[in-house]
C-alpha cells in the first residue's frame, strides 16, 4: 500500500543546463514573486455565462496549493488543500549553495489525525547531479527506506529527456520522455509502459506571453486506436507584473475548469 502510494509523488521535472532557471522562469512567473496561491473550480454555466462554483473545489496533487519562494526565485514550500481553508499535505525543498534542488520533504496535514500525528513526515525525495548540473537520479524513501528511483537521460542537441521509473529491486516501472522548445518549454510528453509501447502523449502550444493555450493529449489503446482530445486555455485577468489572475480551461467547446491565482511579491 505504501509503495503504491509513494508512486504518486512523482518528482516535478526541472531541466538542469548551463543557463539554470529558477523555479518562477519554469513556471513562466513574472515579478519577484514570495507566494502564489491557486484554487481551481468546478463550473457551472447561466444565461450562457461561465461562473466557478465555489461549492466544487478541486484537490489533489498540484491542483489547489499555495507556493512560497525565496528572494531568488526558487520554491521553498507548498501546501496542498483538501478544502479551501485545509491542507492535507506540505511540502519543503532544500537547495545547495549551486541552488540545485537537492531534498524535498512531504509531511501529513490529514484533518482525520490527532494533533499530537500531525506533520509527520511521510515521504523524501533526493535528488543527484552530474558535474555539468543535469539531474541524473532522484530516490524516493519512507520511513521504512528507499523505496524507486528516478533516472533521467539527456540526448545532446535534441531538446530532449529521458525520465524511467524503478522500483528499488531494479524493476521498471515506466518512462516518460520530454521534448522542448529553446526557451525550456515543454513541446511534447510521451509515456510508455513497462514494456516500452507507447501508452499516452500529451502535446502542448503557448501564446507570446510564454502561457499554455492549448493540449492535445493522445490516448494509445488496443488494437491501434488512439483516443484524442483537446483542451484550451483561455486566461481573462492579469496583474501588474503581467501575471494571470484567472484561466479557464475548455473540452470540445465546453468549461470544465476555472483557476483563480494570487499572488504575492517582495517589497
């Protein structure tokens, strides 16, 4: 049970070269930025208006959260809400003197615990370089040990990366692999299974402003058929860093989901 659950923390993919960006550029972040919070919202429609439905909050893994950074633009802290005012999970990162993100710990924020369980540290990752920077492994452990691993792969001149998933005994799980534009920007996402067929694709598109405007992901299933669909993204408030505020996200020409962000900057 553990193990399947520790499958789901599945590390954030950073791109590590010889031009490091923080995690605001990855993140296509303007401004200075200490917090950014994001809820997102079911919706629900009247008089051909798109509203949230601020009974219908959405959680889960990098869904609803609140970020905090430090003066140099790199993650330091997010919680993740079970309810607009609940969290259910923090997380802290850690950073050697390169700014590489060397530890990220995940501590318990369950409602359901007793105060005297609360914030018990349920899950860590370790990540680990190459002399150039590039991640080349990361390890996740619980209290019991290591439990996978991670290992990335990087193809000279391609825009590209490798990411495979193993159990620690060695077995593999699955890959991924990403294809990028020249400013870091993910193009394309492929997954395969175990055995190295194709399962999922996911392609992207961005507007000038560097926002994702469009996905088209791909479902590979039996017998050659292939499952489609594309979600776009419309963004309609902004701040004064040029920041969005709000995103709609639609399905065949139908809402699904509304975001809303706030977000906070350094003096």
């Amino acid at each position: 049970m553990k193990k399947l659950l520790l499958l789901l923390f599945i590390p954030l993919v950073f791109a590590c070269s010889d031009d490091v960006k923080n995690n605001l550029d990855n993140q296509n972040l303007n401004g200075n930025v200490e917090s950014l919070k994001q809820i997102k919202y079911g919706v629900i429609e009247k008089f051909g208006e798109v509203y949230k439905d601020e009974s219908n909050i959405l959680t889960g893994f990098n869904i609803s959260y609140i970020s905090k950074f430090n003066r140099k633009g790199y993650e330091t802290e997010s919680k993740m809400y079970s309810d607009v005012n609940a969290f259910y999970l923090i997380i802290k990162y850690e950073y050697d003197n390169k700014n590489l993100r060397i530890e990220r710990r995940d501590f318990s924020e369950y409602e359901a615990l007793p105060v005297s369980e609360k914030s018990p540290l349920v899950h860590r990752i370790v990540y680990k370089y190459d002399e150039e920077g590039n991640l080349i492994q990361s390890e996740g452990f619980d209290e019991e040990g290591p439990q996978y691993f991670y290992k990335y792969k990087y193809f000279d001149n391609e825009n590209k990366m490798e990411q495979m998933l193993y159990l620690i005994n060695g077995k593999r799980i699955s890959g991924e692999i990403y294809k990028y534009d020249n400013d870091g920007k993910v193009l394309e996402k492929s997954n395969y299974k175990t055995e190295g067929l194709l399962e999922t694709k996911s392609s992207y598109k961005y507007n000038d402003n560097g926002n994702l405007i469009e996905e088209l992901y791909e479902n590979y299933i039996r017998h050659g058929d292939v499952k489609r669909k594309i979600q776009k993204f419309k963004y309609e408030k902004f701040d004064s860093e040029n920041n969005w505020l709000k995103q709609i996200i639609f399905e065949d020409g139908k809402a699904l989901e509304i975001t809303e962000r706030t977000i906070k900057y350094y003096d």
